[in-house]
C-alpha cells in the first residue's frame, strides 16, 4: 500500500484497531498506525496532512461512526 491508496488503507486500520474511534484520532498517531500496517510500503516523508484527512474520512465511513 502506499499513501494514496486511502480506501485500503482505512479498511486496514478498520481490522487492526477496532475498538478506536476515528474521529479521535490524532494525525500523528494515525501516520504512525499507518506506517505499523501490514503491506504499507511507501516513503513517511510523503505523507501530507491532506492525506491524513483522506485516510481519516475513509476510515471514520468504514467504520460506521
């Protein structure tokens, strides 16, 4: 996975973290859970706060909150 793939990434911090509220989230601690996920291969420096937000949305409409 890489930075941009937004929808994959958030159904995999969907099973990885089920019991954390998406909306809660600090970009920090999601850039890091991100960076911890099975299968994510991308540079951290690329991330950006824009695709923080990305990540976050999807996650928060995968998650049903």
């Amino acid at each position: 996975m890489k930075w941009t793939d937004t929808q994959d990434i958030a159904m995999a911090l969907t099973d990885k973290h089920p019991e954390i509220d998406p909306q809660l989230v600090r970009f920090t601690d999601l850039h890091r859970w991100v960076m911890e996920l099975d299968g994510f291969d991308d540079d951290p420096n690329r991330s950006s706060e824009k695709i923080l937000e990305a990540i976050q949305a999807a996650w928060i409409e995968d998650a049903d909150y």
